[in-house]
C-alpha cells in the first residue's frame, strides 16, 4: 500500500512503506478499494486517512473515558451506615460525610426536615432493608423511593410538626 504519487520523496506527510496487514475483512478491502477508484485515490491514501480518524476517535474516546473514571472515583466514596434499632439523620450529617452515604438494616430511619430534597439526592447513594423510613413533606416521597430497596413502610410528616416527628 505505498504510493507517493510521483511526489519527491520527503513531501509526505509521513513516512510511508509497504505493510502487509493479515485478517482484513475481503468485504471491508473492497469497498476501501471501490470508494479509492471512485475518488482517484490510492486504497493505501483511503486506508491511512481511516485510520487516521479512527485513531483520532479513539484518543478523544481514552480522555473521555479517564475523565469518566476520575469522576466516578471522586464519587464512588460511600460509606455503609448499618444494624441500627433508630436514626435521625439531620443535614448536618449528611454535609459532614465525604462523598455519599447507605444505609442499610435499621429498624427506623427518621430524615430530619432540616434536610433538603437536593441535599438527600446528593448524599444517600441507598437505602436498604429498613423496616420504615421517615421523610418530611417536602422530600418527594416517590423520588425518594427510587434509592430505597427492601423497605416496609415511608410515611412523611407535617413541616410543622418537623420538631416533635410526628407520622401523617
């Protein structure tokens, strides 16, 4: 796959040589083959500008990709809360633990109206086998829902009422 063009050598954009490359799709030769003849290219110039873009995507894919992983490391830290009879949690402890947090095996599990629907999405990665699970009014009862799995009951409480917890 080499051709120069009748260009004198060194006006290339890159070295070229002949390369033979094994278990390439007979289909896939001849199409590059039709699309070279069709656009007066060479296959070898039709092949170098496909790789070309395929390696282009595949860089910008590889820093994509790290960037991935670094955020979904930075906020993979959770931290297991578990085997408890009852807990209040207030946003205080929530904003006072790294990364995010899952509980797991309480009796009852009070929410405190100090915490905010913002607040409970960004900080409680679940909440799992709790036999009830407390929340204010204004956490959206069914939103919460999706980060529990395995609970008995949720009922909410008045916002009025957020200081003695009073069950509607």
């Amino acid at each position: 796959m080499s051709e120069n063009k009748g260009k004198p050598e060194g006006e290339d954009k890159g070295k070229k040589k002949t390369v033979t490359i094994r278990n390439i799709d007979e289909e896939l030769y001849a199409k590059a083959s039709a699309l070279a003849k069709s656009i007066g290219e060479s296959v070898g110039e039709i092949i170098n500008e496909a790789l070309r873009a395929f390696l282009s995507i595949a860089e910008g894919s590889i820093g994509f990709a790290q960037k991935v992983k670094e955020g979904v490391e930075a906020s993979i830290k959770i931290t297991t809360v578990s085997d408890l009879e009852e807990l209040t949690i207030t946003s205080e402890d929530l904003e006072g633990i790294e990364g995010r947090v899952k509980f797991r095996n309480i009796r009852k599990l009070v929410v405190d109206n100090s915490v905010t629907w913002e607040l409970f999405d960004k900080k409680i990665a679940s909440i799992v086998f709790v036999d009830k699970v407390v929340l204010p009014k204004h956490i959206p009862k069914l939103k919460a829902l999706s980060k529990m799995k395995l609970v008995k009951k949720v009922e909410q409480f008045k916002e009025e009422e957020a200081g003695t917890q009073k069950q509607t």
